[in-house]
C-alpha cells in the first residue's frame, strides 16, 4: 500500500508547494494605498529645517554636509511668513523642507511656490519650480506629471533681509483653483528626533578659510598616535 501511494504523492507534492508558496505571497502583498517599503514609518506633515547662515545670500547655497540645524520642527503645510514660522530667525538664514506628497492618483500636478527670496521646488529628485534669486514674495508656477503613491518632496529656500516667505499651493488634476498642498497628503519619517544646535552654519565654499569653520567632532580612528615625523620639533610659543 505505501509503496504504491508514495510515488503519487511525490509528484503532487512539488507543484503543491509552489501553489501554497504562490498563495502566501499574495495574500502578504501589502494594499496599494500602503507606503513603498524602502520608505521609513510615516506621519503626517512636513519637515521644517533652519540653518542661521548668517551670510547675506544672493541665491540658493548648498549647505555643508552633516550640520545640525538651528531648528527642527514637523509643520502641517508649508505656508510660513513669520519670525516664528522660521524657528525665530528673520534674515540671513537658509530653509529646507522635506518629506513625501502623497498622491491618489497619476495626473498631471501644477504647483505654485510663492517666496521670498529665493526658492526651489524638487519631487523625485527633479526641479519643478526653480524660483531662485532675490525678489519678494512672488509666485512662481510649474507643472509635473505623478505616479499614484509616495513622491520624495523637497524646497530650498532663502532669506536675506526685510519681509520672508515660503508657501506651496497646487492645483490637482481636476481642481478649479490652488490651494495650500494640505497637510493630508504630505508626510515625514515618524518619530525621529529633532535635534538642533545654535550658532554659524556654513555654505559650500563661502568665503572659505583653514579649516571648514565646523566644530571637531572626532579624529581619524587610524591615527591614534602622534603624526609628526621624527625628531620634529616646531617652535611654536602661540597659536590664534
Ligand atoms: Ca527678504
């Protein structure tokens, strides 16, 4: 008896096993609304960053890499006008908003960024809206076809004196006028901490001196011992 039924059980039991595995992956494919898995825990609204540059900029800068911000706060839209809205700074500083637009579906997007001064509207890693320079709080409008889910969003933006502004309004396919981008369809890494440090930050190559003008904040791990070669012995009474 067993030998005659083992050999049929046998050669069900590959494509049983291939079934079942097919079955139990589909059944674990997360909706289509869930985020993509490469993209971290989310919370609704957007990330506010504010870097006291404290150089009178002319348009956008690249900030050096690794500063920790003067302020760090999850805001529900980017609509700021204020001292306050921008962590108590008023001029001379940099802005950088970052998290995810959330769309339901593919269309064609037109955005409208509003800034003073200058500004840059990036989704997917693509401008959308270079509005960079100094001017008032003028509108700048650009369009963009998206895909159905989470899309990286980021804005630069500066200030240098008088009045500061950084608004984003859109008008989704369908939409009659703009709106301010709601705090619904955006998104940022949920729970992380927020941590900021006062004083000086720095751009690429400004006014560069010795030095990149940040604090030291570790030695080379492989350079645990003195460097300097034998028997040298600088005359040295001070150093500024
Ligand atoms: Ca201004």
């Amino acid at each position: 008896m067993r030998h005659r039924l083992f050999p049929r059980a046998r050669k069900h039991l590959v494509p049983l096993l291939f079934v079942g595995t097919l079955a139990a992956g589909l059944c674990s494919t997360p909706p289509a609304a869930a985020a993509p898995a490469d993209i971290p825990p989310q919370e609704p609204g957007i990330t506010l960053r504010v870097f006291d540059v404290q150089t009178s900029l002319s348009k956008l800068c690249a900030l050096k890499p690794s500063q920790t911000p003067n302020h760090d706060k999850l805001m529900p839209t980017v609509d700021w006008s204020t001292e306050a809205d921008f962590g108590g700074l008023s001029d001379r500083f940099v802005t950088e908003a970052s998290g995810y637009l959330n769309v339901p579906s593919d269309g064609s997007y037109v955005f409208r960024l509003t800034s003073d001064d200058g500004s840059r509207l990036a989704i997917d890693g693509d401008t959308v809206i270079d509005h960079d320079g100094l001017h008032g709080a003028e509108p700048k409008g650009g369009t963009v076809h998206l895909t159905a889910g989470a899309n990286p969003l980021r804005i630069d933006h500066f200030e240098r004196d008088g009045g500061q502004q950084l608004r984003l309004a859109w008008k989704p396919p369908g939409a009659g006028d703009f709106t301010i981008v709601p705090r619904d369809v955006l998104s940022t890494d949920a729970g992380v901490v927020r941590v900021t440090a006062p004083g000086r930050k720095e751009c690429e190559a400004s006014g560069d001196s010795p030095g990149d003008g940040l604090p030291l904040t570790g030695v080379r791990p492989d350079r645990p011992s003195p460097i300097c070669p034998e028997g040298f012995e600088p005359q040295v009474s001070g150093m500024d």
